[in-house]
C-alpha cells in the first residue's frame, strides 16, 4: 500500500488531526497489504456508518472520532409565515417588549399551532423564558431549553416551626453535607440511583458518553438560581393533599439536568440548526421532525434527562431527610423545560413546550416559587385551553444578572435577608430578590390558570456562590 498523504484525507473528510494520524498509523500497520483504493472505499465507509466499526480491534479508535460529530445532512430552508397563530398573553403590562417580540415571532414558524406567554416571562435565547408553544409533529430544542427537566421538588413534613428553633444547626450541616452547587464537583460520598442502570443510556452514542458524568453529578444542582430550602408551608382548608390545613415544615428544591441535560440539548440543536434554515432572527428555533431518527433520539434523550433531573431531586430529599431523622408526609413535583406529547382543544396532537412555565393541567399540582426571601406557592391547575395548560414557573426576573450584580451589595442583601428571617449559605448578589417580580402580582395575573391551595415561606436557603 502507498502511505496516504494528509491532502488526500483531508478530501475525503478526515479533517481532523488525530483521526488523519490514527488512519495513517493504523493503516501502516494492519492494513500494509490493501491496495490504495480499496484504503479509501473503507475509510469512506467509516466515516459515513461510523457505529458499525466501533467493535473493530483496529478500527474502533477511528470511528470514535465520527461518533461526537452530526452528519452533514440535507437542510430545508424556510421563511416565516405571514398570518401567526393563536397566541394568548397572561399579565402582559409587566412583561418586557423583547420578550413580546420573541414570542410573537415564534408563532410565525410553519409547524407552530398555538402559543401562551406567562406572566414572569423575559427575554431569553430562542423562545422567551415563560413562553409555551405548540408545534405539528416536530420539536424545538431551544424552545425546551438547555436545563432539560428543570424541576420543582417540595416535601411535606409533619413539624411545625419549632423545629427550626431547635435544630437550624443541625439543617445547615446536613444542607452544606448533602448537597453540591455549581458546575463541576460533586458530592462527598457518591449517591446511588435506579436512573442510572437505565437501558436509555445506551441507546445513542452521545448517552453513553454522558453516562459516567451524569452518575458523578446525580444529587446535585447547577448554579443561577437553583436551590435547595427548607421553610414553613401553610396548608390551606381544603387542600388537595389530603392534610389538616395547618403550617408545616417543608423541604423546596430547584434544579435540572446539570451536564446530562446541557449537552444533549447543544448536540440537537446544532443538527436542528443544519437540517433547517430559518431566517436569522428565529434560527435558534430550527425544529426536528419527530419522524426523523434525530427527532427520536432527541425525544428518548429529552425524557431521560428529565428522569435524571427527577432522580437528582429525589437524592437530594431523600439525603437531607434521612440525616435529619425526619419523614415524608406528601411530595409534589413538577418539570419545567420540558415538551409533551397533548392533545389541543380542538383535538389536534401537539408537541407542547414549556420553556420556564408550569404544568396546570386540570387537578395538576404544581409550586411557583419567589426568590430567597418572598413566597413559594403550591397550586393546582385549572386546564385553561388558552394557556396551553400553563402557568408560570417562577416570580421571573425583573433586571439581568449583571443588572442585579450592578445594583445592589452583599449588606443590602444581608438586610434583606434579616427582615425576612431567611438564613442564607453560599448565594450571589445576581439572586438578589429585588432581581425578581414581584410574585404576589405574578399570581394575581394567573387566577384563571391556577387555584393557590398553600403558601411556603423560606427559612433556610442554599445556593451556589459564585
């Protein structure tokens, strides 16, 4: 065989350096006695099915570079509709123009049907934060959002607030022992879950390289406004729960589907974005049709990672109950970030996103949490057609991260604090709750969606630092 130069590899689509060095070292090696073509004929092959070489002795280590990389693949382009559907906003003087223009231009997309903004909605990349969109047979990467599953998590516990006067010590220990905030690392002693012996994990190329990190990171959270709280729930009359309408204490989490969920919403939208051109200013929006293997494997990777997100949560509870010596008495939890396969009003199916928005299916529960210092609430939808059974999932921002870090001082967020009785570990000035709306006017502008049916008030809060 006549050794095969770097320009002849580069043509056939071995750009990369270490997969051109592996080929001519491999070659060299195994393969001294094929002539030059037939070299060629099966690297093409490598390239193009790279996954029916990876138990090859010899060739495995070249497919492995093809295996991270999407495929070129034939795109089609489109232009935006002239007529919008149905799109229906909820509590709309207090959301941001930008948030308004990005929601209204994604109701021009071909595949939309109908769309709902909620009433903590901001701007954010893609679809705003707060927005629900309904498509024909396709889903939107970017309109569930990086955080896959992003999640709510409250345990309902049978103590009162006498607890916190005997044992806040012991809640902060056990808060700083079993939880972890932030990108990388993880907790001290590694936790063990069903989640990660799920066959899931081996059904795409991309879930089995996430798998060994996603079991390092199971029980913890990101950073931003994720958090872990334990505080004083008031359980009203009449309540779903089944419980006497009294004020218990109650554990709050929030947090998604760390690096699992990140990496595999990036991977799908870079092949949405190269299989569908849309013009530039909704091109982050570039859908996958749910008949294209693509669209399978994002729909089968999306829903792991949602179950990651529940596992991380039920780690995390289970944890700080269990070194506490407390017991359950009721849980409620609920996705945001997150798309459903719902029938619409008319009986149309319809994938539903809900990018930072809330469940409120009929009878669905559901928490819609303030910030550090202001209210929780637990709530039970209404199934409101117009919201696409949608409420809000949060209080939302009032001002940017760097607005937040801008305007305010670690003492003005002490003072806070103090007045509200809130005991904070870790945190940031960008949490500032003057960096949210004011969740009391977020609920009124939500009655129709949601009945309140118990008020959570935090007590002690942690959160990532930086």
């Amino acid at each position: 065989m006549s050794i095969l130069k770097t320009k002849e590899l580069s043509k056939i689509g071995y750009t990369n350096d270490k997969a051109r060095s592996l080929v001519i070292n491999i070659m060299a090696r195994n393969y001294k006695h094929h002539s030059k073509s037939e070299i060629i004929a099966l690297l093409h092959q490598i390239r193009e099915y790279p996954q029916d070489f990876i138990d090859d002795q010899f060739l495995c280590k070249i497919a492995e570079t093809f295996m991270d990389r999407p495929k070129p693949l034939a795109f089609k382009s489109y232009s935006l509709l002239q007529e919008t559907g149905q799109l229906k906003i909820y509590g709309g003087r207090d959301i941001e123009a930008g948030a308004k223009k990005q929601m209204e231009l994604s109701m021009s997309l071909p595949v939309v049907l109908q769309g709902a903004l909620m009433p903590d909605a901001h701007a954010g990349y893609g679809l705003p934060i707060g927005g629900v969109l309904a498509t024909r047979n396709a889903v939107i990467p970017y309109a569930v959002g990086v955080d896959i599953g992003c999640r709510m998590a409250m345990t309902i516990i049978d103590e009162s607030d006498s607890f916190f006067k005997r044992y806040s010590h012991q809640i902060k220990v056990s808060m700083k022992q079993f939880t972890h905030f932030g990108m990388e690392g993880m907790l001290d002693v590694q936790p063990e879950h069903e989640i990660m012996d799920s066959p899931v994990f081996h059904q795409t190329e991309l879930l089995k390289k996430l798998q060994g990190k996603a079991a390092r990171q199971l029980g913890s959270s990101g950073g931003g406004n994720h958090f872990v709280e334990f505080g004083e729930l008031e359980l009203f009359e009449g309540n779903s729960m089944g419980l006497p309408s009294k004020k218990y204490l109650a554990l709050l989490s929030h947090s998604g589907s760390r690096a699992l969920g990140a990496n595999v919403a990036q991977y799908y939208t870079r092949i949405a974005m190269e299989t569908c051109k849309l013009p530039k200013p909704v091109s982050s929006l570039a859908w996958l049709d749910m008949d294209t293997q693509a669209g399978q494997e994002y729909w089968l990777s999306m829903n792991l990672a949602g179950d990651y997100a529940k596992a991380c949560h039920d780690v995390i509870h289970s944890s700080l109950l269990k070194s506490l010596g407390l017991q359950a008495l009721a849980k409620v939890e609920n996705h945001h970030n997150f798309a459903w396969k719902e029938l619409l009003e008319d009986g149309l199916e319809a994938v539903v996103h809900r990018k930072g928005a809330t469940p409120a299916h009929q009878g669905a529960m559901g928490i819609i949490p303030g910030s550090m210092s202001t209210a929780a609430y637990l709530v039970k939808g209404k199934g409101v057609a117009a919201s696409l059974n949608s409420a809000s999932h949060g209080a939302g921002r009032a001002m940017s991260r760097q607005k937040a870090r801008n305007s305010s001082t670690v003492s003005a967020l002490k003072k806070i604090l103090g007045t509200a009785g809130v005991t904070l570990i870790g945190g940031s000035i960008e949490e500032h709750p003057m960096a949210y709306k004011d969740i009391e006017r977020v609920m009124q502008a939500q009655t129709a969606l949601v009945d309140v049916e118990g008020r959570f008030m935090p007590r002690i809060v942690r959160m990532n630092k930086d």
